[in-house]
C-alpha cells in the first residue's frame, strides 16, 4: 500500500485559524479610526459645554449642538470599543456586541425613515418646532448660532419655511418696540453671495500670485547681478 501524503487529511495543528487576519485588522483599523474621532468628539463637546453659560445652556438644551456631540462621541466610542478589542482579541462576547448594536442602529434608522415617510406631516411639523426654537435662541448659543449659519450657507435658505421665521427673535423682531439694530433684518449668513465678490476674490487670488512670481524673478535677478560671471 502507498503511504498517505504528509498532511494530506491530518487533523488542523495547534496553529490552524479559521479567523482571516485580513477581516480581522481591517476590522480593527476601522474600529480603532472611529474610537479616536468618537475621543475627539467628547473632548470637543466637553470643552463646549464648559465654556457656556448655565443660562443659555439650559435655555436651549434640546438643540445644543455641545450635548448632542457629547452624546453621539460616547455611544460612537463605547461602540466602537467593542468592536476594536473584540477584533484584536477574537473575543466573541465583544464582537456580537459590536454586530448587534450596528444592526439596532441601522434598524433604528430605517424606521425613522419610515415614520417620517408615513407620518410625513408630523415630521415636518416637529422639525420645524425644533428649528424655530433654534432660531430664538440664536444669539444664546454661540455653537448654535455657527451651526444655524453653516446650514443656512449650505443649503442657500433662511429660516425653516421662509425669511419671515426670524421675526421669532427677539434681536430680528420686526416692532417698532425692538431696541436692536439688527431689527427687520436677518442674520447675514441668510444672504446670497454677489457673484461680483467671487469674481473679485479669483481676480485678487491670481493678483496675489502674479505679485509673488514678480517678487521671486526679482530675487533671481539680484543674485545673478552678484555673481562675476553675469
């Protein structure tokens, strides 16, 4: 009889793994990626939130933009705690924790896009509660403030529905009672951008570099003159 080709149906060694170190370290690389920003997410919420005022901090508690990044930084970095450790150490308690708590999320969010979906107009309406409570505290909130000015510019509107929702504020009311300059208006970041200044800036930026280019031929030129030989 022939012999049996050495390992040919031998039982897996003590090093045989059925876990692929590609899907492992990869795993890990995303998960330990995501538990520095979610670090870095409470660090920022936490200095945030020290450096306003009890005041304006209570009165607009709902959308504080400190808070909600403080409580998205700890679920991110609890999360992703699980899965980091859980992938290094091949712990399966760990990972099944990971897994599960990224299918209640995804689940969670498809839901609300259900809900919002069928329950379309009660959406809106509480959307828009939220913004028009943002919108009173505009100058209460300097965080705020930057987050409502970024969306304004961003999606070039003003207000949730129309302009005419700042008149909620009481620095933007529109009464002859307000005191405040800024009455009858709205903030600035509510205005389009001239196209004249966009020309302006491209026409300054390529100034600026011709300026440059002039000042280097002039350098080249001083040190050529020195050189004997010139």
């Amino acid at each position: 009889m022939g012999r049996r080709a050495a390992g040919g149906g031998a039982p897996p060694g003590e090093d045989f793994s059925f876990v692929s170190p590609g899907v492992k370290y990869v795993l890990f690389f995303f998960n330990a990626l995501f538990w520095v920003i979610s670090m870095v997410m409470v660090a920022v919420g936490v200095y945030a939130r020290l450096l306003k005022h009890a005041e304006a901090a209570m009165a607009c508690l709902a959308v504080d933009p400190a808070v909600l990044l403080l409580v998205v930084g700890v679920l991110t970095f609890l999360i992703t705690f699980c899965g980091c450790v859980g992938s290094l150490r091949e712990n399966i308690c760990l990972l099944q924790t990971f897994s599960v708590c990224l299918t209640v999320i995804f689940l969670l969010q498809l839901a609300a896009g259900v809900l919002g979906f069928v329950f379309s107009d009660k959406a809106r309406g509480k959307v828009s509660e939220i913004i028009n409570g943002a919108i009173v505290h505009y100058r209460d909130d300097l965080d705020l403030q930057n987050l409502i000015d970024f969306g304004q510019k961003e999606f070039s509107c003003c207000g949730g529905v129309s302009y005419k929702d700042w008149s909620q504020n009481m620095y933007f009311n529109c009464t002859a009672a307000n005191p405040s300059r800024e009455r009858c208006s709205v903030p600035f970041s509510c205005c389009l951008r001239d196209a004249k200044e966009l020309v302006g800036i491209l026409l300054a930026q390529i100034l600026i570099n011709q300026v440059r280019d002039q000042i280097k031929l002039q350098l080249y030129n001083q040190q050529h003159r020195t050189d004997p030989w010139y």
